[in-house]
C-alpha cells in the first residue's frame, strides 16, 4: 500500500530539558492533561512541563515545553503510571505498587496521605457509573493473585467498592461503565463487575507478546491479537469493525480517528479504521510508549518525547486524490464526517466527489464518474467545458476555483488519442441525456441542450432529431452554425420550426428535395413537407407551397388541403372556393379534393356536387370505353361516378343527361332518367339499349328504397311491361320476364299478373309464381283476421272496464 502522509513526528521535549548530562535518567511514563505534560522517570521523579503549540506561517506545527517543577517521590523504584484527574487537580501516580495522589500544580503529596496500595496497573473508568462529578472510579489489577479492584478516588480519600475474581491472572485492564476488558493470561474476556457475569473473546498467550487493552470509544475497546491484528470488540462480545493488520511485536496502540497507530521495535504504523489499510511508516527506534491523549498522540523513547501531528484531513485527501487513489479517498472523507461542521462538511465532501470523479473520468471509468458527479451535485458546465467549443457562446461560465481537475480540455486528457475521445464523447453525450431533465440541469438547460445537439451532430447521433422535436433550449445562434457546419439540413429546418422559423425551415426542405443542397437524414421528406404544411397554422406558406408540392405529386400534394385537422376544416379557415380555384390546373388533384368535399366531409352544396360528377364524366368518356359501355370490370372511376350518381341528390340532372347524350354510357342515363322520375325511359335503356336484365331488377331496388310498397309494385310491374311490349316476340325478355315473377313474386299483384301475362304461357311456367302469391295471399289473409280479433278483445276488454266503472 503506498504511504500517505497522514502524521508528522515533532519532538516536543528536548533531551537536556528533561535531563541535562544524565544518561542514567530514563522516562518510564507519561500523562497529558490540556497543556499540562508530566513524565515519570526510572528515579522516582515526576517532571511537570507547560506544552505550547506554535504554528508558522506555513502552517507548521512545532512544540515548545517550558519546565515547572519536579517531584522526587523518595522512593528507590521507578514512576509506573501517572493519570490526571483534572476535576479532582489531583495526579494519581502509580510507584512500587502504590496510587498514591499528588497535586496537579505543585506535585505535593495530598496531606490526607490517601492512597491505593497494592496494585500492579491501573485505569480511570471514562464511562463513570457513580454519576459523583467530585469522584473517579478507579480499577486496579491487584497484587492479589487473580483479583481486579474498584475504587473510588475523592479529593483527600479513597474507598474500595468492588473486589472481583478473574478466571486467570490478569495483565491489563481497561473500563467502560460496569464492564471490565481483561488481557488474562491465555485470552482476553469482557467482565461485567456489577453482574459477575463474563465473556470470551479470543486466545492470545502472554508470554509471547505483550498484550494490549485500550478503550477506543464508548463500549469498544481495542485488542492486540493473535497473527499480528489489531481487533475491536464490545462490551457485547462482538466486533463491529474489521481488524486491522499490525506488527507481531506492537508494544503501544492509540487512536486518532479515523487512525490506529501502533509502535513496535523500529516503527511508527498508521492504519485506517476506516478500510484497514496501513497508511503511513514512520521510523522510530527504542520507543517504548504510545499514547493517546484527547486526540493527542504522543510518543515516546526512554530519552524524549515527542508528538505526532495529523495534517488535515483535507489535505490527507487531496494527496490521496493526487495520486489517483480515489477510493481510499472517498473512504476517509466520509470518516472525516465527526470532526468537521455539518455544513462545512457537505460543502468539502461535494467537492471531494466531484474531484474523484473526474479523476475516474480521466481513467475512462465512465459510470464510476456518473455516480460521484452525481452524488457531489457536479455543476455539469465543469464537464462540459472540457469539450472545445461546445459551451454557448453566450455562456459566462468559468471553471472552479481552485480547479477540479489538471487538464485545459479533452485533447490534453486524451492526449488526442481518437477512441478515447469518442469515448468520452458518448460517455458525455449519455450524461446530459440523463441530467437534462433532472435538477441537475436546472439554470444551465441551454448550455447543456446546446452541448448535446453539438455532439450528435458531430457524431452522427440519431439522437439528434429526437432533442430536436421535443422540449428544448437549444441556443439557435450556436446550433444553426453547427447543424450547417455539419450539413445536417433537416435538423436544422427542425429547430429552425421550433424557434417558430417556418418559414426558412420549409424553404430549406425544400432545397434539399429539389436538389440544391444534400441531406439524406429523410429519404421522404417530401411526404414529411407536405405533412408538415398539412398541420401548419400559417396560411399564407401553405399557399407559398401549395404549387410546389402539388408539382411534385398531385395526389400526395393535395393532402395539404385534404388532411387538415377537423377543427381547421369545420371552421373553413381555408375557403373551399379559393383552392379549387388553385387546384384548377391539377386534374387528379381537384378530384381528390372535390371527394374530400362531398364524400368525406359530405359538403351538401350542388356545385361542388355537380362539379365532381362532371369531372368523373369526363374522365370516364377519356378512358373510351368500348362501344355498347358493358365493360367486363368497371373502371374505378366509373363506379364512382355511378355511386355518386346514385347516392346524390344534388347535382344538376338535367346538365349532365346533356353531357351523356350520345355516348354508350347507358347505365349512367338510366340513373339520371330515373332521378328524374322517368322510370319508363330508363328501364327501356337497362333491357333494350343496355340488355342488362339484372340491372334492370336492380334499378327497380334501388329506386324503391325508403318508399311504401304499393310504388315498389309500380316499378316492378313497369319492368314486367317493358318486357311483355306487344311487338317482335324475344326468347331472352320473356325468360326476363319468368324469372322477374318466379323470384319477385311478392313484390306484385297477381291479379294484375294474370291479366298481363300471354294466355299462351302455362300454368307450370308460373307455377313458383303462383305458389308464392297463394302463400302471401293466404298469409295476408291470416294475419288480417289474427289483427282483427286482437282488435274486437282489445275492445271488448275496454267496454268491460267502462261498465265496472259505472
């Protein structure tokens, strides 16, 4: 792992301040208490030093440590452990198994003479259960064999509140509340004083290493154990951390958050508490102590001492991003959360994020990016601005002071390698598509729409019309430079329609159909013209148009007129009269629209009428139909006519029997003799001039639609007469005949029948006739006679009310 620069070792004590020319003295203890410093040496001495912090301009942090007094203790073995109570302004220092308390200020002996005696190791309880502010609780590891102590310390006295058997010897202690973290001599157990009750944790042999017991924080301690881990445990048993991995030979541990240091024989190590990594190696021979002190950490050698310093955190980080080490990065700024202010925090850590990510940027770790641009609220003009060109050019935008990133634009970042800059074009590309309707975009939507139609222009993107066709703000200055630049003529005539440009954005398709400019984006673009003057408001380019697509295609360009919505229809905004004037000249076209008039939107206005009919005439005589006019299929057009003939009640008869006159469209004059009620004429056309017996049948159908049935009679006889004319005997009218009274033989009256009929027929030829009008007869008949006595009972029924009335 390589090494950051987490801590800085500064001497704090000079040797000759602490012992001039006297090798012999070696320092055995320390304790810190705010600026207070106090070392016990191998000579029952205790030293007092007044600590001040002095920081350069810089920034650089030195120790200077002025002497106050020493405090031989008169005893002839050395000062094991000093702990301050600084609510108490008492020291508690532990000389030849004995706490004994001094004063914090001039080291006098209290004059109680109150003491502990009997003890090997000690610690202050800094979880008090006592709830007394004029106390500390006290856990002495006695020299009673198997055996832990608890005591109460006042001002001027001491008394014991608990004595505990421990499974084993005990070697070291720490204390949080009722519970006790013990180093026994085979494994480390959590004892709770209060209750009895006790839990293992793990093995470790004592007589391998020194074993290490440090409360880190409330109810969580940490451990020296085995295969060189650092372990956390709680006062539940469990571990809530992973363990860091230290020196087989720790001798000292302290925390700095979000750091464990540890000492061992030739070393100073850093590790995180945050991913278990070692951070930083300091050197550092013969040490022997290793402590914390309310974030202090001090350590030191049997000749001085010395205190490391942390560099801010900020810094800390800012190296670790230098060196592209992003993930150990992001790991320590959100541990940094404790130690700095809310806002101040959110504030660094967005910043942070948004370095990192660009960082992984750089790496072409593309959703990586995404995510801390995300989560660090990315101002998306910072990214955007590393692509030349592409911000607007009406932006005010400059780059983040200090800056985010080292690199002026891509082709420094790519180092103009042509993948990667694709890459990170399409990786851009998607990131604005994303962000572009998120909050993210809120106050730069043109910046970053401009950005992005730039880039699919550039590439080619099929994108590019989608942005185009719906919601955007675009920068049309910059856009219609870029869209020509990279010809992409329809997407320009598209922005040019949505800055509400019409008129340039048709005239331009218009060049690209016609050939004076080259854009292949619509191979229909003509359909899409006309479709799109179809639904335009502006009158007066559809007309400017209206010759050009009509030019282009009769049939497709009179859609224009033909296809506007039914609202523009329904209100006439285009008067009917005006385009079939402009329709003149365009034959198929005036037809397809005098349809859209009298079929679709059913115009009930005679010269629209009239005017259809005379053009499906017209165009049925050009297309010369064979000389007796029975085609074996009838041309469309030709039907057509005939359902308008038929359907229409508006034209002018008169004026088109003038125009058919002469010709062999006999089907046609039939209709129009019929529209005149002159029924005689047209079926002596259907049978005589047309011989279309069927026709003939049909026409009576037709004509007797909605009328009563005596009129349907009428027709139907008029054809059995037609066929019976006195004159020239004809084989095929009297089968006519036949048939017309054997299939239709209750649309006539059989009495009339039989007096029209030759005597010379037979019975058996009319024999289906007949039966059929006995049928019907006797059906009459029956149901006249059932309607009858409906109505007699109906009466009956009346009368018989009326009388129970009276």
């Amino acid at each position: 792992m390589m090494n950051i620069k987490a801590f800085r070792l500064v001497s704090a004590i000079e040797r000759e301040l602490l012992m001039g020319d006297k090798d012999h003295i070696n320092i055995e203890c320390i304790e810190c208490c705010g600026k207070n410093l106090y070392v016990g040496t191998n000579e029952c001495f205790i030293y007092h030093f007044l600590l001040e912090e002095n920081i350069s301009p810089t920034g650089k942090v030195t120790f200077s440590a002025t002497k106050q007094r020493h405090k031989y203790l008169g005893f002839k073995k050395p000062v094991n452990e000093l702990k301050a109570a600084s609510a108490l302004n008492r020291l508690l220092v532990l000389c030849d198994n004995t706490i004994a308390l001094v004063n914090m200020i001039n080291l006098e002996p209290i004059p109680s003479g109150a003491r502990i005696k009997g003890a090997v190791t000690f610690a202050l309880n800094e979880n008090p259960v006592s709830g007394d502010p004029f106390c500390v609780e006290v856990c002495i590891i006695s020299v009673k064999r198997r055996t832990i102590q608890m005591f109460m310390v006042y001002e001027d006295r001491v008394q014991i509140v608990k004595e505990v058997s421990t499974p084993e010897q005990p070697f070291a202690v720490a204390v949080d509340g009722h519970f006790l973290c013990l180093a026994l001599t085979t494994q480390y157990i959590i004892l709770n004083y209060n209750t009895g009750t006790s839990q293992d944790l793990f093995p470790y042999c004592s007589e391998e290493r020194q074993p290490i017991v440090k409360r880190i924080g409330r109810q969580e301690f940490l451990l020296a154990g085995p295969g060189g881990l650092g372990m956390f445990a709680t006062v539940d048993g469990i571990s809530q951390r992973a363990p860091v991995h230290w020196s087989e030979n720790v001798i000292g541990a302290a925390i700095c958050f979000p750091y464990v240091i540890a000492l061992d024989d030739e070393f100073i190590t850093v590790h995180s508490m945050l991913d278990q990594q070692q951070k930083q190696t300091l050197p550092f021979k013969e040490g022997h102590i290793l402590q914390d002190f309310e974030g202090r950490v001090i350590v030191a050698t049997s000749k001085g001492v010395y205190i490391l310093v942390p560099l801010p955190l900020e810094r800390q980080i800012q190296d670790l991003l230098a060196s592209r080490r992003v993930d150990e990065a992001l790991v320590l700024a959100k541990g940094a959360r404790r130690n700095i202010p809310k806002e101040k925090f959110q504030v660094m850590y967005r910043r942070i994020l948004q370095q990192a990510g660009f960082i992984q940027f750089a790496q072409l770790q593309f959703l990586e990016a995404k995510e801390l641009f995300r989560s660090g609220q990315l101002d998306v003009r910072e990214l955007i601005s590393l692509y030349p060109f592409l911000l607007p050019t009406t932006s005010s935008f400059t780059r983040s002071h200090p800056p985010l990133h080292e690199y002026a634009d891509l082709n420094q970042l790519t180092q103009g390698d042509q993948e990667k800059m694709t890459k990170c074009k399409r990786f851009l590309m998607s990131y604005l598509n994303e962000v572009r309707s998120t909050e993210v975009a809120n106050g730069y939507k043109e910046d970053i729409d401009t950005a992005l139609l730039k880039l699919y222009a550039e590439t080619d993107h099929e994108s590019l019309l989608d942005l185009l066709v719906t919601e955007n703000s675009c920068l049309l200055t910059d856009s219609v430079a870029w869209l020509e630049k990279h010809k992409k003529y329809f997407a320009l005539g598209l922005l040019y329609h949505y800055n509400g440009q019409d008129a340039a954005a048709v005239q331009l398709w218009v060049n690209i159909v016609n050939g004076e400019i080259h854009d292949s984006t619509r191979a229909d673009l003509y359909e899409y013209i006309v479709d799109f003057l179809t639904y335009c408001l502006d009158q007066e380019l559809v007309w400017k148009y209206a010759e050009w697509v009509l030019q282009k295609s009769e049939e497709v360009g009179v859609q224009i007129f033909t296809k506007r919505p039914l609202e523009e229809q329904q209100k006439d905004i285009f008067n009917p009269d005006d385009i079939i004037n402009c329709l003149k000249r365009y034959p198929n076209s005036i037809i397809k629209y005098l349809e859209h008039l009298v079929v679709d939107r059913k115009v009930q206005k005679e010269e629209y009428h009239t005017h259809l009919a005379i053009l499906y005439l017209e165009k049925v005589l050009q297309q010369k139909p064979s000389a007796n006019g029975n085609c074996a299929e009838l041309t469309e057009t030709q039907a057509k006519l005939r359902n308008l003939l038929q359907k229409s009640d508006l034209y002018r008869v008169h004026c088109l029997i003038d125009k058919i006159q002469g010709t062999s469209l006999y089907m046609e004059s039939a209709i129009l003799h019929g529209k005149l009620e002159k029924h005689d004429r047209a079926l002596h056309i259907l049978v005589h001039e047309l011989k279309d017996f069927s026709a003939a049948k049909d026409y009576c159908l037709w004509i007797s639609q909605g009328k009563d049935p005596l009129y349907r009679q009428q027709l139907f006889h008029m054809l059995l007469s037609v066929y019976l004319k006195p004159g020239p005997s004809d084989c095929d009218l009297v089968l006519a005949a036949v048939d017309l009274l054997n299939q239709h033989a209750t649309e006539f009256d059989a009495a009339q029948v039989l007096q029209l009929v030759p005597d010379t027929w037979s019975v058996q030829l009319l024999a289906p006739f007949l039966t059929r009008a006995m049928r019907e007869s006797l059906h009459t008949k029956r149901m006249t006679q059932a309607a009858l006595g409906l109505a007699k009972s109906e009466n009956l029924l009346y009368k018989h009310d009326k009388m129970e009335k009276l």
